[in-house]
C-alpha cells in the first residue's frame, strides 16, 4: 500500500480504539519496551501523545524512564522550519497543546541530536521492514537523520506490521524496533 492510503486506514483504525483500549495496548507497550536491551543508555527522546489523534499514551513510559532515572527528552516543533528543538524534561517543565494539539514544552534546558540515544517514534503504521508512516510532514525524518547513526529508533504502534509500503523513499529513517500490544518487531539493517 501507499502511504496517503495508509495514513487513511491507520487514522480510522485509531478512530474505533475505545478509550480503555488506548490505555490497555499503552500499558502493554510500555510492558514489553522492558524487554528491549535498551536501559544502559542515558538520553531517551519521547514524544508526548496528541490524545485528539489516538496515539499510544506515552505516560507510562514516562514513568519507566524516570523510575530508571533516564534523561527524558521532549520536543517542540518549527512548523515554518519542519525542524524540531528537544528539551529536557524536568519537574517545572510547563507543558502546553499547540494549534496541532501536540503536548509541546514551552522551553527550557535545550538538548542537541547528538546526545540522544534512544528515540520513541510516533507512527500511523509500518511495515516489516522497519518503514514508517508517519503524518506526512516530516519532522521525524529529519530529525532522525541529524541523530547519530547508532541511535536506537522504537516505534510505538497499536496493530501490527504491513508486508510493505511501496512508496519509501530513499530520505525516509527505517526502526530498529517496533513495539505493539503483542510484543516486539526487530528488525535488521541491510
């Protein structure tokens, strides 16, 4: 499938999930993240869910991270850029929706690409090549491909992998991992 096709069934398949559903499959996500090698690294980069859209509560990651005293990470995005600057994630961090109503910090502690180690990715789908759909801005892609090359990219997803989305671009940042409800997709670089 294409990605505009994708972006349509995902955000519909979202649409259906019941609130319980979000905070069950979030819970599970968070549970199997456990399971990853990840937890020796220090900066861990996440994103703060757009409840509007249905996306997996990052909360109880958030709650992992800082039970594991974790440097978190949150971003604010440039949409005259399509750039993104990250923060640090502290106690009087002021959180505020913007016209997108994307969580967003108002500002503080401003923390570079190349500190940050492990990247949750919001996504609409993916396939089993660790190719992901996002919203179709970009944001994500660039950001990524300022990371350093060993970054460890995990998608969060409620559904399970496509076979294949057709129309990847050469630019576009493929997942280590992606983590759903029903466990853990690894996926290995060509």
């Amino acid at each position: 499938m294409h990605k505009s096709d994708l972006r349509k069934k995902y955000k519909l398949l979202r649409q259906e999930l019941s609130e319980c559903q979000i905070d069950d499959f979030s819970i599970a996500i968070a549970n199997h993240l456990l399971k990853l090698p990840i937890w020796n690294y220090s900066y861990y980069h996440i994103f703060l869910a757009i409840e509007e859209q249905k996306e997996v509560n990052t909360d109880y990651i958030l709650n992992v991270l800082s039970g594991k005293d974790k440097h978190i990470i949150i971003s604010k995005s440039n949409f005259k850029t399509g750039g993104m600057i990250h923060f640090l994630l502290t106690d009087s961090t002021v959180i505020k929706k913007n016209h997108y109503n994307i969580p967003e910090p108002i500002d503080g502690i401003e923390i570079s690409n190349d500190k940050i180690d492990v990247v949750f990715v919001p996504l609409l789908a993916y396939d089993k090549l660790g190719n992901r759909v996002g919203y179709g801005k970009g944001f994500y892609d660039r950001f990524l491909s300022s990371c350093k090359e060993e970054t460890v990219k995990i998608g969060l997803s409620f559904f399970e992998a496509e076979d294949k989305i057709d129309d990847v671009f050469d630019d576009d940042i493929r997942l280590d991992y992606c983590i759903t409800p029903e466990g853990e997709f690894h996926f290995n670089k060509l």
